[in-house]
C-alpha cells in the first residue's frame, strides 16, 4: 500500500516558518477554509494551523544550541483519532495512507483530540470542526499543476528544502532514501501508532567557545565623537546624483 508522508530535516531547518504561512494560505483558500483567526494579536492569540513549528534551546550557557521543529498530523499507519471518531469522521485513505477529516460528519467532540498523542488536531472555532494537515490532498492530485508542482505547499516554500514529500513505502523513493541512509526516526514510536512522517537528526556540531570570546566590548564607532562625519565641505547627493 502507498503511503505518502512528510521527511523532514532538522538540520538544516532555520525556523523562518515559510512552511506555515504558505500552508495557512493555501488550505485556508482551499477545500479545508476558511481556517479561522481570532485575536491573532493579543496576549492570548486563538488560530487554526495545520503545521507549526516549535522553536526552543538545549544545553546550557554558553554551549546552547537552537532547536526548530516542524510538527503536523504524522498521519500514521495505526492511527489512534480514527476508532475514537463517535461519526466516523476522522478516517485513513486506503489508496494512499493520508489521515483526514470529513467536516460534514464532523460534530467537533474532540475524541480525535485528545487520542493524537502528538497533539496535532485543532478545532476550527468558525466552524466548529476539527482540522488537522491534509498533506495537500487537493494539491498533490491536480492534473493542472506541473508535476513538478504536485506537491504540498509547505515542501514547495522551504528554502532550505528541509521538507521532502513522497512515498515511505517505496524502498526507492526520495524519502525512503533519506530515512535510510540518514537515521530518519519516527516520532515517539512508543505509542505503537507508526507515524509516516519521519525527522531526520540534527547532526551534532560543537564550537569551542573560549573565555575571553565571552567578553562584550562596544564598537568604537558607536563611541559619540567618533562616527565619520562628512564635511561641510563635501559635495551633497544632490550635487552628485541625477534624479
């Protein structure tokens, strides 16, 4: 059986969070929006996001290190929102593996919620239903898009190609390559639910950071009196430009 996932580089992932804003822009204009936000700058923010990525620090003054992971719907083989669904609302596709939610039997109970070990699922508060990554289903099937384009939004926006897409089940396929022959893990395997998607590690780098680097000095330019300063006597950009 297909069963088309997400891999997904964390060493080479810099945060910039073009996957989620090009995954909100997409699927909120497509067959799963609108994808509602409420108060998006307030304290106490309210969105619906199929992916977000989750940024924090590891070790300890000075030899920390930052740490970006992407996290979505891994849509598992065994996955644990499925039986819980009360309506039969949350189901896997046979043909290809891809986890979705059907939002006209959807009655936003929340099982799926609190089933996902991962926490992946989000209630829409416009709608009232849940939502969660479709793996741009209605993307990756348009005969109108190049091939090349036949892709989900986020791995066409990664600037670093961080996000690679394909079929895990295919032994010769771009991701199945990678998990192979990189250490591609699944996420908290633990919960027996087979997650698709796949990380790649970080690959461990360590800088020798000496004392006397810690010291802060000012730049001397930034001293006042020291700036370079034009003279008087200087021609102007007006006097040496044509506008």
């Amino acid at each position: 059986m297909t069963q088309l996932a997400l891999v997904i580089d964390l060493n080479v992932c810099v945060g910039c969070h073009a996957c989620v804003t090009s995954c909100k822009e997409w699927n909120t204009s497509g067959p799963a929006g609108t994808m509602a936000d409420y108060r998006p700058y307030d304290a106490d923010p309210t969105g619906t996001f199929f992916n977000r990525v989750q940024t924090f620090e590891v070790g300890s003054y000075p030899n920390t290190q930052t740490v970006h992971f992407p996290k979505s719907c891994l849509h598992c083989e065994d996955p644990p929102c499925v039986p819980v669904c009360p309506t039969g609302a949350s189901y896997k596709r046979p043909d290809d593996g891809i986890v979705l939610v059907d939002y006209d039997k959807c009655i936003g109970c929340k099982y799926c919620s609190w089933a996902c070990p991962y926490g992946v699922r989000e209630i829409d508060e416009q709608q009232k239903v849940m939502k969660k990554c479709t793996l741009c289903v209605d993307r990756i099937y348009d005969t109108r898009l190049p091939p090349a384009e036949r892709r989900p939004a986020c791995v066409m926006a990664c600037p670093t190609s961080a996000r690679l897409f394909g079929d895990v089940h295919d032994p010769d396929s771009e991701v199945s390559q990678a998990i192979r022959e990189r250490g591609g893990y699944a996420l908290m395997p633990e919960w027996g639910t087979q997650p698709a998607n796949h990380y790649l590690p970080r690959r461990r780098t360590t800088i020798p950071i000496m004392p006397e680097e810690l010291a802060r000095a000012d730049n001397p330019l930034k001293v006042d009196g020291k700036l370079p300063r034009p003279s008087q006597k200087d021609p102007s950009l007006d006097d040496v430009t044509s506008w």
